[in-house]
C-alpha cells in the first residue's frame, strides 16, 4: 500500500505564530490566560496548558496577568475591556484574519451592509463581527440567504467578506445568488490563500487515491471543511484526530492512501498517522509471505 502525503501538511503560519507566541508569553510572564482556545486542537492547547496556560471564558474579577488573544481574534470590546483593566495583551490574532477584520471596517465606512459568508458561532466570525459599529449579516447557505430576502434584512448596497477558512466555492455560490437580489454588491476576496491550496491539493490527491484521510481536531472549522471537500471527490474519506483513531479494517485491499491535514493540525500527529499505516501493512505483507 502506498501512503501519499498531500504537499501541505501540520500548521499553517498563522497557527504556528500564534503558538510560538504563547510560548514565549509563558517563558517570560505570570498569570498569562486566554478566552477560548489559541487554536482548534486538543494536542496543541494541552500542551499550554501543561506550560501554565489558563483558559478563561470571561476576564471578570481578572486584575492583573497576560491576556493572549488567539488566532481567531477577539471582538474589539473585550479587547477593550482587557486594557482597561490594565492587562497585557500578547495579539496572537492570524494577520490574515485581521485583514479580514480590517476588510469588514472598510466596506462599513463606505456605507455597505457588511456581509459576512461562513460560520455564525465560529470564533473568528465574532470576532469580525465585534470589529464592526453595527450589525452584520451572516450566512452559510443560499438558503440562509434567501431567507433574509424574505425577512427583509438584506440591505440594496451590501459589502461581502468570507470567513477565511472557508470553501470557495461555497462562496462563489452565496454571492453569485446575492449579485441577483442586491441593487450594489461590493466584494473583498478574504479566503486565506495558503487554506485555498491545501483544498486544491487535498481534492487533487483525494481523485487519485481508494481511501483519503483528513488528520485534525473535530472542532477544526477548516479541518471538517477539508473533510467536506475532499468526500465530494472520494466518498471513501476518513476524518481521524490522531492514530489511535486509526481503523485500519478500512484498509484491507487498499492499493492507495492520501493523508492530509488542517491548519492546527501538529505534523507530527500526521507522521504518526502515516507511520502507522505503513507499519500495518508491512506486517500483513510479511504474515502473508510467512503463510
């Protein structure tokens, strides 16, 4: 059996920003904490966590410490409040996420109803959101969008911005619908380019192999779109945290495996994975041989 890697696999740059950024707020302050977790994994926040790391829901009653803001970014208010409190902040929030958030801002200052396409209770969702002064639409569906049609809170003159991990062509859809309702529909491309090529590779491999496997945490937002994307073109798509996970009676008769990651996924979680896969079938090889 052949195990092919997809040509991107483990952190993203944003992902791994912001965990070396902890860890250095860990190695060099006390009492450092955080809303929520710094990225979508379990492996990667049990290790802070173990380094002294505090995941906070709110910061009442908080006086002092280091407050990290995580990848996904924070709504500005409780940003706000973290200063007034006189905390440190250490913004660990991705770079392209706040182009997102900076995005939504420029669309509102040119009097556009800011729509944002993606995932209501996604943390990054909120957290551009919380950058705005009044209220976005959100949707993830052209239903969702139709039906704010119908409730009349879709504005004539809208501007559009994606959650940065999500499906493109999802978007692609969401809008060429919009363009047909609104009198003026302005659009800032905010889909992370680095996530758009992981897809595109991951479909590629998954079109060529009998089985894909899609390594990350099941509350990665982009590990479960990949997930998605990837069991349009292989139906035999397997969506594991780690290799303990690893059922490997699904592997019986398979010629060819693809492996891919998303982007808080630790590449040596990946390697384990592969390495577990070889190691299974060299021993069916051999326990075929013997016989």
């Amino acid at each position: 059996m052949k195990v092919y890697l997809a040509n991107e696999v483990g952190f993203c740059f944003g992902v791994k920003r912001a965990i070396n950024m902890t860890r250095q707020a860990l190695a060099e302050h006390n009492h450092v904490f955080i809303l929520g977790d710094v990225v979508h994994n379990k492996t990667v926040t049990s290790e802070l966590e173990a380094r002294g790391l505090v995941k906070m829901d709110d910061i009442d009653g908080v006086r002092g410490g280091t407050m990290v803001i995580r990848a996904h970014g924070l709504p500005g208010a409780q940003i706000q409040e973290a200063e007034e409190r006189g905390l440190s902040i250490v913004d660990a929030t991705c770079p392209i996420v706040a182009q997102a958030q900076q995005a939504a801002r420029e669309l509102e200052e040119r009097g556009c109803q800011v729509v944002i396409i993606g995932d209501k209770d996604h943390a990054e969702i909120k957290g551009i959101m919380g950058a705005l002064k009044r209220p976005a639409l959100v949707v993830d569906s052209i239903e969702e969008l139709r039906q704010a049609k119908l409730d009349k809170i879709l504005l004539r003159k809208v501007g559009v911005i994606f959650q940065t991990t999500h499906s493109f062509q999802l978007c692609q859809q969401i809008v060429n619908e919009l363009i047909m309702m609104a009198k003026e529909v302005q659009v800032i491309n905010t889909i992370c380019r680095p996530v758009r090529n992981r897809q595109m590779d991951a479909v590629e491999l998954a079109s060529r192999v009998d089985v894909m496997i899609v390594v990350g945490s099941h509350s990665s937002a982009n590990t479960l779109e990949l997930k998605h994307l990837c069991q349009r073109y292989n139906p035999r798509t397997i969506h594991i945290e780690n290799a303990d996970e690893l059922d490997l009676s699904q592997f019986e008769g398979v010629e060819a495996a693809g492996l891919a990651s998303g982007l808080s996924t630790p590449p040596d979680l990946v390697e384990q994975v592969r390495a577990r896969l070889i190691a299974w079938d060299q021993q069916r090889r051999e326990l075929v041989n013997s016989e």
